[in-house]
C-alpha cells in the first residue's frame, strides 16, 4: 500500500508563527523613552532646581532675616549691583588667573618630585621627612610670611596654591611610578629601549591615571589656595571682596564671592576631566549600576 503524503506547494505557513519564529527578545523589549546619559542629566537639573528653591524659599519659611541669610533673589541683585560698581569681572578675572597658575606651576612640580622620587629611592628617603613636614605645616600660616616678603601681589597668593596642589599630585605620581609592573619594564629593555624609552613608553604611561586623579583633587585645591592668599593678605581678587563684604556686614556680598569662587573651581575641575577623557580616551570604561 502506497503512503506517500502529497505537499500543496501554495500552502503558506501562519503568518502569526513566521513572525513569532523570527521575533528576538531584543526586538521585543521596551525600549527606554529617554537614553541613560539623557536621564542623569535631567536628574541633575531637578537637584539644583530643588536646590535654588530651597534657597529662596526657605529663609522666609525659617524667619531667617536677610542679613543673615539672604535669599537666592537678594544674592542675584547684588551680584548685579557688584557688577556694576565693585569690578566684579575684574576681580574674578584675576583669581581666575592666579588659580590657573598656581594649578599649573604645582602640577609641574608635584609631577617632577613624584617621578624623581619614584625612579629613586634614596632619594625618596632623604627628602619624603621634609616634604612631609612642609604638607604637614599649615599654608595660611605661610601665607603672611608671603605677603610680608612679596607684598600686596599676586605672588603670595599663587605661591599658596602651589604649596596645596603639589602633595596630592606628587604622591599619586610617586606611588603609580614604583607600583610599575616589572615585567613590562623588562619586555621593553629586550627591545633595546633605552632609560628615556623605558620612562616614556612604560613608567609615564603607567602614571597617567594616578596623575589625573590627583589633578582632579589638586583643581579643586588651587581655588582654596588662591582665596587663602587673597583672605589673609590681598586687595583684589574674590577673597578681597569676601572680607569687604563680611567688613561691611554685607551678607549678599559674601554668598557672591563664594558663588564666584565655586564657578571658578567647576570650570578648573570641568577642565581637568576634559584633558583626561582626550589622554586616557584608550582606557576601558566600567558602567555599573546598583538600581
């Protein structure tokens, strides 16, 4: 007996099961209205919204008068009347500039004592006691010392911050200088790299993270350096105006100074996080999260 099935050659298979056979979970999940990046940006903008307004609703909810704590609208038109008749631009232009150069010259000079030290060891256990004793010394100590040598300048101010950004810098530097991995530093000596080859292509480039951790450390500093200088002995600046602002009883004029001096410290530290993404941009990047 013959059992051979005969095939319609125009039978179609259900639409429905086609479909559903070439559907991936990916196809199917829901994609998020708005990008990762897009949402911590928003949640951001809604911290400092919460932020402003509780600035300028909340001394009136607590009865606190203005002289003591003024209000977001109250520290806006001073900062306008400042503006107009107290140089503002022209003393956050010259604290700007002393935080830039006391950034640089103390990333200079951190990073030359951290290599030094780093590639020396004796060298490193003649001079750490006294570089300790010099961190350990508080700068605002120093700082009249500066004005009474240098006068009413910029030079104390920007010594200051030099002092503050070069601890933090040299000891990133100097502890990512001798955690070198040795066997790197033994591959390229088989290629015939010579001293300079084997610093530039292994030890520098092995410090470069530490080196921008402690920039980032090291920005916010300089604008604490600077407004010590400027606090203890200066007659322009934002410190200056911080201390003629507290002289006069002048609160607003205080809460301008120190928004003043925060704008300066997030564009230094916006900066520095700049110059690492286009340095390190070779870098793996972890995203984790814990929602």
């Amino acid at each position: 007996m013959n059992t051979s099935t005969t095939v319609n050659p125009m039978k179609t298979p259900d639409t429905a099961s086609t479909t559903a056979s070439y559907a991936s979970p990916a196809n199917t999940a829901k994609r998020p209205l708005l990008s990762e990046r897009t949402r911590t940006v928003c949640g951001s903008l809604v911290v400092l919204l919460l932020f402003l307004a509780a600035w300028q609703w909340g001394p009136g909810w607590m009865g606190m008068p203005q002289y003591i704590l003024p209000n977001l609208s109250h520290v806006v038109q001073e900062s306008v009347v400042m503006w107009n008749s107290a140089d503002l631009l022209r003393h956050f232009g010259i604290t700007a500039l002393e935080v830039v150069f006391g950034f640089l010259f103390g990333a200079l000079l951190g990073l030359g004592v951290g290599v030094v030290l780093g590639l020396s060891p004796r060298a490193e256990a003649m001079l750490s006691p006294y570089i300790l004793a010099l961190q350990i010394a508080p700068k605002v100590a120093f700082a009249p010392l500066f004005v009474m040598w240098l006068g009413y300048t910029v030079y104390p101010k920007i010594i200051v911050a030099v002092l503050i950004v070069f601890f933090p810098i040299m000891i990133n530097v100097l502890s990512a200088i001798r955690t070198v991995d040795p066997d790197m530093v033994n591959l390229v000596r088989t290629l015939n790299a010579g001293r300079w080859q084997i610093f530039h292509l292994v030890e520098l480039r092995s410090a470069l993270p530490a080196l921008f951790s402690g920039l980032r450390i090291a920005s916010t500093l300089s604008v604490i350096g600077v407004t010590v200088g400027e606090l203890v002995g200066g007659n322009e600046g934002l410190g200056y105006l911080l201390v003629d602002g507290e002289g006069q009883g002048n609160t607003a004029a205080v809460f301008v100074a120190i928004c003043a001096l925060t704008l300066i410290g997030i564009i230094t530290y916006g900066f520095v996080v700049w110059a690492e993404r286009k340095v390190l941009h070779y870098l793996p990047k972890v995203h984790t999260s814990t929602v």
